[in-house]
C-alpha cells in the first residue's frame, strides 16, 4: 500500500465554545476513494473545508505526503494539489464546454496574446475522453449538458489543472439515480487514473460501490473510519442512519400501518 | 479504461452551428430591411444614400457595439449617450471660448470620459448597486452639466465658431473626414465603426479579457470562484462605452462643427435597442459585437429610408418598439434553447 496523500490525525475544529468536528482520524492514498459519509449536521463539511484549506483547524494534525500544514486558503491547498469541486461546480451555463474548461486560466499564444483556441478545444475533447465521456461538441454551451457530465467537466477540469486530491462535495445529492450512476462511474475513474478522492455523501449506497475507505461522522464526532474489507454493506447504512435510532422509528411508523 | 469515444463523436452540423450564433436574427432582419426600403424608396441604394444612412449607422454602431460589450459582461450604462454630448462640449467650450489647442483638448476628453467610465465602474463593483442606477445618476450629472454649466461659463448651449479655431483642419481628417468610394462619400466614421467591430469581435472571442467579459455577465459568483478578476473587467467595460462615447462626440463634433447641450441624451436607449437586436441578452452573458453592428446597421437604415420614401420621421420610434419586442422575444427563446438540459 502506497504512503497516504493525505492523513488526519484527531482533527477537530471549534467555533468560539461550539465543537463542530472532534477525533477525526483517516488517510487518503493515491488510486483510492475516502468516502465520508454523516448525516445533515454531522460535521461533513466543517471537514472538507478543512481539507480543502477553506477554514483552518484547532485541534490535531493534519499531514500532506506526510509534512503537516496549516493552511490558510484554497489556494495554499490547490498548490499542495487538492482540489474542491463543490456542488455549484463554478461553471457558467450560456458558455461552451471549451471555455468554461479553462476559465481564469487560459493558454495564450502569439505576438497578440490571443487565446489558444486549438490547444483549448484538443484538451477539452482529450481530458473528458480521458474520464469516458464523449463529448458530442465542445462548442456547446455547459448548460445543455447533464448535471452528470457538468459534474465530470468540473472535475476533468481539477485533474487537469494539476490536483492530485479530488474533495468531491455531495455529487450525487441532486441528481436522479441514472445522473447518479455515470458520476459513481467518474469517480472510480479518478481513482484509476491515481488519484486520491474523498467523496462526500450522505448515501451509503452510493458510498459503498466506489469507497475503498469509509469515515462515519455523527454530530461532529468519528464513530467509524474502516477499510473496506472491515465494512459490510448493512453495516455502514447501520451505522449512517444511527442503527438503534433507525430500529425506532421504524418500530414506530410500522404500526399503525395495515399489514 | 480505454478513451475510445462511443459514436455519439459526431460533429454538429454546420447550418447548427450557423443557427447558434446570436447575431443570426439581427443579419436576417437587416437583409429584410435593405431589401424593403430599395423597394419603396428608390434614392435608397444610390451612392449617395448608402453614404447617408452608413453614416448615421456608424455613429450608432460605435456605441452599439461598446453598450453590447458592457451587456454581456452584465451592466448598462445609461450616461452613454449624455457622454458623446459631453466630450464634443468639452472640447467644443475648451478651445472656442478658452483658446485651448485643439488636439490638447481632444486628448482631455478622452481622459475625462474614462475617468468617468472608471467612476461609473467602481460605483457598480464597490457598492453592488444596480448599474441601472449608478449610470442613471451619471447620466443626470452630465445633462445637468451639459446644459448648466457650459450655459454659465460659455453663456449659450451650442458651440459656436469651432471652424474658426486654429489647427481644428488638422483634427478634421481624423474624426469628421471623408472619402471618396465609387462615386459616394463615405465618412471616416464608417472606417471607425468598421475597426471598432472588429476589435470588440477579436477581443470577445479570441482574447483572456472576452472570456472574462462572457463569464462576469453569465455567471458573477462561478466567474468569481474560478479566478476571474471581475472588479477589473467590470470597470474596464465601463471604461470601454465612455471611450466609444468620445469617439462618437469627436465625430459628431468635427461632422457638423457645432455640438449642442442636449446633443445625445436620449441616445442610450437606442444603443441598447441595437445591442439586444443584435442579439443580447439583458439579463447578460450572451450577445456579439457584429450583432450589435447589424442592430445599428438596421436603425440607420429604416432612420433614413422612413425619410427617403417620403413618410412622417416619427414612425421611426414605433418601428424601433416592434423591432425591440420582437429581438427580445427571440433573443429569450435562444436562451432557453442554451440553457435547456439534455
């Protein structure tokens, strides 16, 4: 097993008196999927903001490729090569694939400067073949594409510009069960191609197939970080959905209910 | 995983693509229009009428074209049309009734139209207002300027004697000029409405800056988030209409020699009118400069075609009302067809 990209160590973070993360403990290695999974409220992403340099933490230790950071902004985190992509996925929906691909950072050529139009457009086309999507035309504007292949833009986009750690925020929360296949698809992509992935999710199922490695947050504390050989299926919905409160509440609405 | 690409690889079809572009309604439209006023005004395709309407397209168009710019990145400016008339007064009051050299004077418009452009800008990005009414503000600062002041230091609100100045032929050629083109005269305004498309196209779809302006008026907080300097392209834009509105005051200036207070206020609209034509969308993000150029394209021709065939001048204003509904109307069927989920 190859040295973690990314380990944790106790992490915790506190707002004024309010504990919102603590003892979090997990790794994340190259060519694996860090599946992070909790309930609303449970402290998913006071965690990714940390991972993703967003705030700083107060409390354990935080190691890339095994040297401990304080990091202080996105920034700090993009250069250490982890790279967010969040739920709104910052693209801009009237312009086309290529040009959303490299906004804010576009190839430049020539005397004038003009963009490199050609390079922009190959890239595109070779960086989402890359990840299995055929693009029918790069030309046409994001906003016609599905919130899947948006998603895989967005990410194929973080791959290129150099991230060796993909923080992948709830993906799959507002797509059907179809948009949510081909994304789960991407992100196993990701993985093959080497790259270290934490996947948040509050879904287990979507969790299970891809994650290598699962973290199991509840009101802000750990109450599970596993490789997946330790991992049944029903045990990590168990432990998500609060077994014994689970067992309650169907109790509870199974009753009144005809048989 | 291997990276062959199933077979939906195919490339749109070319008349798609054609289709796509948002100016295609405004050529259409432009087409229809030439065509109806050769029709039924037969001075309309002489030498010397195609003269007259490209010229009064072209002091149009330049605003047009730089109002279309300013729209896609998100943002009106409603003092676009107070500034041509305020940068032909300054230079106008400067040099008759201050003796400044002319080409001094010139150059101090220009100063003093980006630094407002500038001002425009910063208002907009620094307070978050609505450009709608920091431009506004602007717009009734410079009408009141325009009439008030020059009315109390130069005691009148029309420039008189400007041919009179010393050096003022020297200018001339450069913004009021004409040449001589297979038996018609065409102004030297043309040739700038002409360069100026074609920079505002260059830079819109070839440059980092047309990326910019695309991303700030489509999507302000991805544009933001991806890196995008959004202040800076914002106030350049501001600064890019107040540019276009010196330009088209110098023109007006050494066109007629004489400039008035009240010389392009009511304007903007027009400019507008042509940008959304043209293809623009209000709510930003979409929209061409050649667009634009085709909207003004078609003003300057139905204004001197409804005059040409002999017919009251005012329903020129009720052809501009049809003309704005219908672009809007199509304008807005475009975008939903972009924006639509597969």
């Amino acid at each position: 097993m190859s040295a973690p990209l990314i380990e944790v160590t106790d992490l915790g973070k506190t707002y004024g008196s309010v504990v919102a993360l603590r003892g979090v403990t997990t790794s994340v290695r190259a060519g694996e999927v860090t599946c992070v999974l909790g309930d609303n409220g449970a402290g998913k992403s006071t965690f990714i903001k940390i991972l993703s340099g967003a705030h700083q933490h107060s409390e354990g230790t935080y190691l890339v490729d095994g040297v401990e950071q304080h990091m202080s902004s996105p920034r700090d985190a993009l250069a250490l090569g982890i790279a967010t992509v969040y739920q709104d996925l910052a693209v801009v929906p009237l312009m086309p694939v290529w040009r959303n691909f490299f906004l804010g950072s576009e190839p430049r050529k020539g005397p004038f400067r003009m963009l490199d139009v050609d390079l922009m457009k190959r890239t595109t086309r070779d960086e989402m073949a890359a990840m299995g999507i055929a693009l029918r035309d790069v030309d046409q504007p994001i906003g016609t594409l599905s919130g899947g292949e948006r998603q895989c833009v967005a990410i194929a986009r973080a791959v290129h510009f150099g991230a060796r750690v993909l923080i992948l925020d709830e993906p799959t929360a507002a797509l059907g069960v179809k948009q949510s296949g081909v994304v789960l698809r991407y992100v196993a992509q990701a993985r093959e191609r080497g790259l270290g992935v934490v996947f948040i999710t509050h879904n287990p199922h979507h969790a299970y197939p891809v994650g290598d490695r699962f973290l199991v947050l509840r009101r802000g504390e750990s109450i599970a970080d596993r490789p997946k050989a330790e991992m049944t299926r029903d045990e990590l919905v168990t432990l998500m959905s609060g077994g014994a409160e689970l067992d309650a509440l169907e109790h509870e609405l199974g009753r009144g209910r005809p048989v | 995983m291997t990276t062959a690409a199933p077979t939906r690889t195919t490339t749109t079809r070319a008349s798609t693509r054609v289709l796509r572009r948002p100016e295609v309604g405004a050529a259409v439209a432009a087409l229809a229009v030439l065509v109806f006023f050769t029709v039924v005004a037969e001075q309309f395709l002489t030498p010397s009428g195609v003269g007259t309407w490209l010229n009064s397209a072209s002091r149009f168009g330049i605003m047009a074209v730089a109002v279309a710019m300013l729209m896609i990145g998100g943002e009106f400016d409603l003092s676009a049309g107070a500034m041509t008339g305020a940068t032909g007064l300054l230079v106008g009051v400067a040099t008759t009734g201050y003796g400044l050299n002319v080409w001094v004077a010139v150059v101090l418009a220009l100063v003093v139209a980006l630094a407002i452009g500038a001002l425009n800008g910063l208002l907009v990005v620094r307070t978050g207002l609505p450009s709608f009414i920091v431009t506004l503000g602007t717009f009734f600062v410079l009408q009141g300027i325009d009439l008030a002041l020059v009315k109390l230091v130069y005691g009148q609100v029309a420039v008189q004697g400007f041919s009179d100045v010393p050096f003022v032929d020297s200018v001339k050629p450069v913004f009021g000029g004409t040449i001589a083109l297979g038996g018609a005269s065409i102004s030297v305004s043309v040739l700038w409405f002409l360069a100026v498309t074609v920079l505002a196209t260059v830079v819109l779809l070839r440059t980092r800056a047309g990326n910019w302006v695309f991303a700030v008026g489509g999507a302000l907080a991805s544009a933001r988030a991806t890196g995008v300097p959004v202040a800076r392209t914002k106030i350049g834009l501001f600064m890019t209409t107040a540019g276009a509105g010196w330009l088209v005051g110098m023109i007006s200036l050494f066109q007629s020699s004489t400039v008035q207070s009240s010389t392009g206020v009511g304007d903007e609209f027009i400019y507008i009118i042509c940008a959304v034509v043209g293809g623009c969308l209000l709510t930003g993000g979409y929209g061409s400069a050649v667009g634009a150029a085709l909207g003004a394209l078609i003003y300057g021709m139905t204004r001197q075609g409804v005059v040409y065939a002999g017919w009251d001048s005012n329903w020129l204003y009720a052809f501009l009302g049809v003309m704005l509904l219908a672009a809007v109307l199509v304008n807005n069927a475009v975008r939903v067809r972009a924006e639509r989920l597969r």
